[in-house]
C-alpha cells in the first residue's frame, strides 16, 4: 500500500472507491502543490496522532474534507461558473440557494478547504501564502494568513478568475483588502455585504437596526450572485437551504455537544473543529457523505460515553480554546495531552443554554434566509459582537462543560483577535477565577515562526497552574 491508498483509508474511503478515486486524487493533490513527501507527512505523522482515527466515523469526516480539498483544483466538466466566499458554516444557507438555482455553479470557500486540509493535513498551507507575499501581500498590508491563502490560491493559478466572490468584510478587516488585490489581479467580480461591527463594550449584539443593515447588504449580494451568475435565486431555494443548515445543526453539532459534557470528553478538539465546520463544505460534493459520517461517527461516540472511555483519562482537567486553536497547527492538542490537559473548544463550538435558547429564538422568527444569517452571526462568531456578550457566552460554556483554563489565542495579524482575546481572556481570570493564556499564533499555518519548544515551554507552565487551581478548587468543594 502505498501512501495515496494509506491517505484513502485514513480518510475513510471504501477499498473498491479509492481505487477509483486515486488517479483524481493524485492530479489534484499535484495542482495543490502537495507532494508525495506531504502525503507520506500526513499519514505518518499529522493524521493519526492529531485526530481519532480509529473511529470510522471520524475517518469518513477527514473524507468529506479531503474530496472537497480536491474539486478546488479539479471541478467537475459541467461546472462552468464559480461563486466562492469567505464565511464558514452560516455560509452554506446564504451560498447553497446558489446551488439549488444552478447546480452546474462551483460554490465554496477556497481559504477554508485550504487551511484545514492543506494546511492541517499536508503542512503546505505556507506555499500558498508565500505566493500571496511575493505579489505584495505584505505583512504591513495584510497581515492574516488566511485571506494571504486566499490570494495566494489565485496567484498560483489553482483558483482561476471567479465570476461571483461574495466576501465578507464584516469578518474580518482584511477581507476587503484581499479582494481588491484578486480583483486586480485577475478581475474576479467581487461584492462585499457589510455589517455593524465595532459595537460598544456591553452593547447589543442583535440590535435591530444593525441587523436590518446588514439583510438589505446580503440581499443585495444575492442580486450581484444572479447578475453576474446569469442565474435565478427563487424563494423555494432559499428555504430549502434554511431547512438544510437546520437538518445539519440538529443531526451534527447538537448530538456531539452531549457527548462533549460527558467526563471524559470522547473527541479533542481537532476532530470537534473538522466536524462541525463540514457543515459549510460540501457544496459540491454533496451533504450524503457527511450525514453518512456523522451517523457512524455518534453511534461509536454512543459506545465510548457507555463505556466511560474517551480521548484522555476520567478528571483531567480541562481547558477550553477561544478563537478556535491554531487549524495548521493541529499537533498543539496532543501536546496538551502529553501534559496532562484535556482540550477542546469555546466559541461557539460547545455553546450553552443562553445561545441554544437564541438559536431557537432566531429559527423561529427567521422570515428568509437573510434574517437568519444576520441574526446567527452576532449569536457565534467573535466578529461583529460585544465583549459582555461574548463573556456571559464563555462563562455559561465553562460552567457546563467544566472547564478548568482557558486559551485564548492571541492572533496579533487581526485587530479584532488580537485585542478581543487579552481583553476576554483578563475578564474570565478576574470574573470567574480560572487561569488563561493567550498564546501567540498563527491559526492558519505552521511556518515555523512558532517553534513547538516554545509552545510546550509556555503549555507546560499553564498545564501546571491549571492542575494546582483545579486541585485547589476540589479540595474547597
């Protein structure tokens, strides 16, 4: 067996269709630049000791990734047109109408596909971002990796002139940046639907002036879509895509937040990333596979919780990561295993009752596609809401969950990462007593600017506080 078929198996591909399958892969791989060096990496080093590959169900997740990964080099022949985007999970009900309305449409989110397969699985995320550097994107200009892999993907010809990009500035300040340059680039047609972001202290997320701001800028991101696209939208679409992300969020992400109360924990925090974020990826490849995955996935998750086994021994203590960990940095969590840490994620990755309440809130009173995607952003992401909010979120998270420290990474690329994280993580020490960090990282790639002695050297120094304050707290109680 060689190591394409050994990547195969490791993603959870049936003998009979990765046979099928692996002349695709291999081309694909090529034009992504991951050489057989990389695919030898990944499946001796980063897969099986990032994530749980045992679990069959898991393996068939990695799949799901890894064929998406591959249509961004290799589209289908009837696909002649692309709409692409820079907006995770809530992005499948506001890109998948524009499938519904014409399926030979390419939709996805290159950056994403790009980060956590090849960045995470291959370690090559930083060829990409290279390319983006040597065309001026500097770091004075722009900072993050991710959007520098967005750019980089069109420098190096593997994402070609997209007819409809549909970005979000309103996640991020480099968003708009970025597209300028692709559009000088190549003449990418862009449109940017922007939100209120920089909301006041304690403010209100879901203020409703705000909301309605930024529904008229989606909608009219929809009509850009039609125009340039030469397609339809049809009210029938957008529902069907509304019903979908509901469908997904309820058969997915809310059974595994269960299993994620349970002491100990039956999935770390690589395999909760790359399971829940498949809920934005396969447009193109369909929503089959990953419902096939996840039913696998939660019946050996079942087994593990009766069984009382999981990732780490019963009572570690465990720490939770804000601003999700580093995505091409996954070996960062089973250093934390190594020294006595059980890690997972915030953030809207295991969420409390105060935001499944909301969530609630907003299906219900959701009147179109819009409404909703404008609700939800404020409720998960750490973008465009305010820092009282996203603190009672926290708190309510480490309650349910237990968690006993808390990371929040320090990304200092991004203004609102960057600031957002040691203001949170200073409120959660004083507030609630738990001790945090915030690590300097890029959660994009691993290029060696952060060497993982220095990262074990500071792990080793919160492993340590943490253990004492939760032996301190037991010993109260």
């Amino acid at each position: 067996m060689d190591v394409y078929d050994e990547l195969l198996k490791l993603c959870g591909f049936e003998p009979g269709e990765a046979k099928d399958y692996k002349p695709t892969l291999k081309e694909g791989l090529g034009k992504l630049l991951v050489t057989e060096d990389d695919v030898r990496f990944a499946v001796t080093e980063r897969l099986p000791k990032c994530w749980s590959v045992n679990l069959e169900g898991m393996r068939r997740v990695l799949g799901c990734w890894l064929r998406e990964y591959i249509r961004l080099a290799i589209p289908t022949p009837d696909e002649t047109r692309i709409c692409h985007t820079f907006f995770p999970q809530l992005g499948m009900a506001y890109l998948h109408p524009i499938k519904l309305a014409d399926p030979t449409v390419r939709v996805g989110l290159p950056d994403f596909l790009a980060t956590f397969v090849g960045a995470a699985f291959f370690n090559v995320g930083w060829k990409y971002v290279e390319a983006a550097e040597r065309e001026g994107a500097a770091i004075e200009q722009i900072g993050c990796s991710l959007n520098k892999i967005r750019y980089g993907l069109h420098i190096l010809k593997i994402v070609p002139r997209v007819d409809a990009s549909i970005c979000f500035h309103s996640l991020c300040d480099d968003a708009a940046l970025t597209d300028q340059l692709i559009h000088e680039w190549d003449g990418t047609n862009v449109y940017t639907p922007y939100r209120v972001r920089d909301i006041a202290f304690d403010g209100d997320p879901f203020d409703e002036t705000n909301i309605e701001y930024f529904v008229a800028s989606l909608e009219e991101g929809h009509r850009k879509a039609e125009e340039w696209l030469g397609i339809k939208i049809k009210p029938e679409h957008k529902t069907k895509a509304m019903e979908l992300l509901v469908e997904l969020s309820t058969r997915t992400y809310v059974p595994i937040l269960e299993f994620m109360k349970v002491d100990p924990a039956p999935l770390n925090g690589n395999d909760l990333l790359h399971a829940f974020f498949p809920i934005a990826v396969p447009f193109d490849t369909g929503y089959d596979e990953l419902f096939k995955a996840h039913d696998i996935l939660q019946e050996e998750l079942k087994e593990m919780v009766d069984q009382g086994k999981g990732v780490v021994p019963k009572g570690t203590p465990r720490v939770t990561w804000r601003i999700t960990h580093p995505w091409g940095c996954p070996w960062i969590i089973p250093m934390c295993h190594e020294l006595g840490l059980s890690a997972d994620f915030g953030e809207a990755f295991l969420i409390g009752g105060m935001q499944f309440n909301k969530a609630a809130e907003i299906w219900e009173g959701a009147t179109d596609v819009y409404r909703m995607t404008a609700g939800f952003l404020p409720m998960v992401s750490v973008l465009g809401t305010s820092l009282e909010y996203m603190f009672r979120c926290d708190e309510e998270h480490i309650q349910e969950y237990k968690i006993d420290g808390f990371i929040s990474t320090g990304y200092r690329p991004c203004r609102t990462l960057e600031g957002h994280s040691l203001i949170l993580a200073r409120m959660i020490e004083e507030r609630i007593g738990i001790p945090c960090i915030t690590p300097d990282v890029d959660i994009y790639i691993d290029r060696g600017d952060f060497p993982k002695e220095r990262m074990r050297t500071l792990l080793e120094t919160f492993a340590d506080i943490v253990k004492r304050s939760k032996a301190k707290k037991e010993k109260k109680e």
